[in-house]
C-alpha cells in the first residue's frame, strides 16, 4: 500500500490507509489509547483499541512513546460530533488501527516537542536542532522561509532576472567589516576570503551584459557578534543594467507587496506607495535611518515600509579615518559630483544609495553604481589607498570598466530579517535552520572545532601558541 499523508485522510472516510510518522502525543483511555501522529503536513489522531489490532501490533502498544517513528495501518472514519477537533486539519476524522509497526523507537527527547520550544535554553536547542526544527513553530518558520525565497524567485524571473552563482572562494570585498580567510594548499602563504556580499560579482555580471542578475547569496562576515548578527546570513541579492534608483525602488516594492500579500495575507501594509524620507530627514524626525512607521506598534499584523535615500557617501572611523557608508562603489548624487571630484566638503557629499526599512529593520539596501573608472578611482583616494594597493586589490574592477560597463545598480535584501519580521519573531535565529550562537559556535556540529596535525600541514598552517 502507498503511503498517505496525515492532511490527505481527511478525504478518505471509509477507506483503509498506511501512515507514516512521528508520535506527536499519547493518551491512554483505559484500554483504548489515544495517538497524534505527525507528519510533514501536519497531525492525525489515530486511535489503538486492542481488539481491532493483529497480535504482533497489540505487544507493542505499551512500549510507544513520544517521538516514536511509526508505520501506521487502519481504517479513516468520521468523528463524532462530540470529538471533533477544529484545531487541527484532520479533526474531522481519525484513522482506527489495524497494524502497528515501529520504524525507530526514540529517546526521550532533552525538551518538550509538542510544547513552545522558544522557552527552552537556547544552547540546548542549538544542540538538538533537529528536534527543535520538528516543534509547529520551527517548522511554521521554515515553511514560511522557503515561501518568501520561492515568490521572489518566481517574482524576479518573471522580471526578466537570471539566477547566478557566484564564488564562496575569492577575493576580498570591502563592506566594512572582517572578512574569514581560507588558506591554500595549492598556493602556499597564500588565501582566499570568503564574499561579505557578491558585489563585485554581481556588478562585474553587468560588465558582462546579463542586465539583470539575481542570487540567494550566502554572506559571510567575521564580526564580534553584537547584538542579533550571524557570522554568515543570506540576501536577495540583485543587480540591474540602464536603471535610475527609481527603478529599482519600484522593483523592490513591488517584490515586497507581492511577498507579503502572498507569504503573510494576514497581514497589512501601512501605505502603498511606500513613504520615501531623505537620511537627513530621518535623522531629524525620527533619529534613526531606519524609522519604524507603524501606527499601533502591538498590532501583529501591521507592516510598514519605508524608503531611505541621499545617505552620506562617507562617514569617519573613531580613529578618524574615512570609510565609504554603504560600500565604496556606491555613486555620487548627481548634485553633488562636482564638489565630490573637486574633494570639497566631503563629509556632505551624498551616494546615490536606498535602503528600505520594515517595522524598524533595514531590511533592503543598495545603490546606484560607479561605471567609470576615473570616479571609482577617485573614490579610492579618497579612502586613503594609494595606487599600488588600489591596482592589487580593485585592478580587475578598473579594468572592466574600461570595456564598456553599463551603467548600473542594484540592492539585496537582508532576507533573514525580511523573514523575521514577517514571522513575528524577535530574533533572526528563529527563521534560520542551522544558525550559531552569540559567539559564532555551532552547538549541533560543534563547530569551530581543532584539527589533526596532518590536516594543517597540508593547508600550510602552523598554529601560534
Ligand atoms: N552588497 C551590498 C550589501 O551587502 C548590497 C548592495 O549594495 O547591493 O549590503
């Protein structure tokens, strides 16, 4: 017999069905026993009465527990009235076993499955991250990740977008922050660096003429982790040929509407078109670049965006030094291009930049890009690097600019944030399947971990005691 799924009974009263699951929950009614069966699609009572079950099926009864992986045979039937439970699905119905087969018996499990497992400490979830994954939340969550990553996808090929990979093993990338670095075993003192952000990437992708590329990029930042930060998270990632900012901004809020009617339909959103405020505006009112305008902060169901514009193209360093805001391949406001190639009144010159802000979040941002290569040099004086360090870092860059690059731009999102807030969820830990710890240590895996002797010989690497 095919299996069944547990949502799929509901359509099968009087017919005889093969489940396979977990047990969710036991109840013993004197000789009758009383199971929730769970699967990918949800939860099934199946009821255990001695005399309709076969010999072998009756010895085991007993010795069934929670989590317990099960092979399922008996007869779908109705409820009556009194037993209907309109909390579930399947709670119309239920399946009367004939046979019971135990696939894998299970451990008592460290916490609570059936229970909110966003109580249990945390630690002890990461370890066990599989067993938290099953609890209804996790699962909710997963879900709900994958559906906003699938609409997107749908939303941006229909837009004409080409989905492309790009490298985890390159070169550095500045987005302010550190980078991981990977030795070669090939190349002997030398690295690669694991990608902040595809930037490079997706912008040279333009030079190459797809126009319109999009990516779900892993980006991997070694920061100490304040606050809700991940050693390695994931954007949207895209970027667009012969575009103005405008451009992009409708492209995104359109992606967004859609995300959220279709993902959450629960939810609303504040105002369409999505209010856009200057950097400078912000600050002023709300004393934050990334406000959050919802009207009745307790309302679950209320989302609302806002566009950012006109971000400083620098901001200084407490040691001083000058760094580009967003990255250093933002472009100058048109306005301001003239004082930027002059070098006056450089902390005013504003980048051609966006971010979109959710609920108080900075869930998208980008900007338009330089094209040529005289300004993008210009930008790298004015970080301090002088031209040997500009040709051995950003050569390859200059260069392709030199043959014929379209004008550009392009933004990614924050998509665990997006996620986030869409899940209602406090932290992004919730809506990321295998996430690290505040100290970027994976409990499942126990990773980072040390490595033999051989291993690091081979990667030419001595450890410093
Ligand atoms: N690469 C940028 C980031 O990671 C996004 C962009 O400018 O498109 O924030």
């Amino acid at each position: 017999m095919t299996r069944t799924i547990a949502k799929d009974t509901v359509s099968k009263s009087g017919e005889t069905v093969k489940l396979n699951g977990w047990v969710h929950a036991r109840r013993d009614m004197g000789k009758v026993t009383f199971l929730d069966l769970r699967d990918r699609s949800g939860l099934i009572q199946v009821v255990l009465v001695p005399s309709c079950l076969d010999e072998a099926s009756k010895d085991l009864v007993k010795d069934i527990r929670p989590e317990f992986v099960l092979e399922i045979e008996g007869e779908v039937k109705d409820r009556d009235e009194k037993t209907i439970n309109d909390n579930i699905e399947t709670g119309k119905i239920e399946v009367l076993a004939n046979t019971v087969v135990i696939q894998n018996p299970a451990k008592t499990p460290p916490f609570e499955i059936d229970k909110d497992t966003s109580v249990v400490n945390e630690e002890v979830r990461m370890k066990y991250r599989y067993l938290d994954l099953r609890s209804e939340r996790m699962q909710k969550n997963m879900r709900l990740r994958y559906n906003v990553n699938r609409i997107m996808r749908e939303f941006l090929h229909e837009e004409g977008f080409t989905e492309i990979e790009t490298p985890l093993l390159t070169k550095g990338t500045p987005e302010g922050a550190r980078e991981y670095i990977v030795p070669s075993r090939l190349h002997p003192g030398q690295f690669y660096v694991l990608p902040q952000s595809p930037q490079q990437f997706k912008q040279l992708s333009m030079v190459a003429g797809f126009e319109r590329y999009f990516q779900f990029a892993r980006c991997l930042r070694d920061e100490d982790q304040r606050g809700d930060r991940q050693p390695e998270f994931t954007q949207c990632d895209l970027e667009m040929s012969f575009v103005t900012r405008e451009d992009v901004m409708d492209l995104v809020s359109r992606l967004m509407e859609k995300v959220v009617k279709e993902a959450t339909p629960e939810k609303k959103i504040a105002q369409v078109p999505f209010p856009i405020l200057t950097y400078a505006e912000a600050m002023e009112k709300y004393g934050s670049d990334k406000p959050d305008l919802r009207k009745d902060k307790n309302d679950p169901n209320e989302i609302a965006f806002c566009w950012i514009v006109d971000f400083p193209m620098f901001e200084t360093l407490e040691d001083g030094t000058l760094q580009a805001m967003h990255h250093p391949f933002c472009s100058i406001h048109p306005e301001d291009k003239e004082k930027f190639m002059k070098g006056e009144d450089i902390m005013n010159i504003r980048a051609n930049a966006y971010d979109l802000a959710c609920n108080g979040y900075e869930i998208w941002g980008g900007s338009i890009r330089i094209h040529e290569r005289d300004v993008q040099n210009r930008v790298f004086e004015l970080l301090g690097l002088d031209s040997e360090l500009i040709q051995s870092k950003f050569g390859h860059m200059l260069e392709a600019f030199e043959y014929g690059a379209p004008p550009h731009g392009g933004i990614a999102s924050g998509q665990d944030r997006v996620v986030m807030v869409l899940a209602n969820e406090p932290n992004i830990r919730e809506v990321i399947p295998y996430p690290k710890d505040g100290n970027a240590k994976d409990h499942m895996m126990d990773a980072p971990s040390e490595l033999p002797d051989k291993a690091l010989r081979e990667a030419n690497i001595q450890i410093r005691k």
